[in-house]
C-alpha cells in the first residue's frame, strides 16, 4: 500500500507541468516520492500486526 502526497514543486514547474498538460491533452498529478518499504524482522512484523488487530487500522512501515 502506498499514500503518496502531493509533491512540493516550485512555481515554474507547475507552469512546465501545466504546458505539459495542455500539449498532452491531460492531467498531471505530481506526488513525493515514496520512501522504501522496511524490512521487517518476524517480530517485528507481529508487532505490527498486533497492533494492526487491535486499532483496527492498516499500518505500513517504510525506511526512516
């Protein structure tokens, strides 16, 4: 699972993306970059579900 957020881009380049989008006949959406996945030892990993099951919410861990 993946959650991008919009990307912080400089004024000239949202004027480069919009001429972009214009020539192309589409929308373009900028996002960050999303940091590696980490890996994970098999206790680390039940921690993590653990605590998954019991906030009823969906976690993933990327590299810090």
């Amino acid at each position: 699972m993946e959650c991008p957020r919009p990307a912080k881009i400089s004024e000239k380049q949202i004027e480069e993306i919009r001429a972009l989008e214009k020539k192309l006949g589409v929308i373009l959406v900028a996002y960050d970059r999303i940091p590696a996945y980490k890996k994970l030892s098999p206790q680390e990993l039940s921690r993590i579900r653990s605590l998954e099951k019991e906030s009823g919410a969906i976690l993933v861990a990327y590299e810090a």
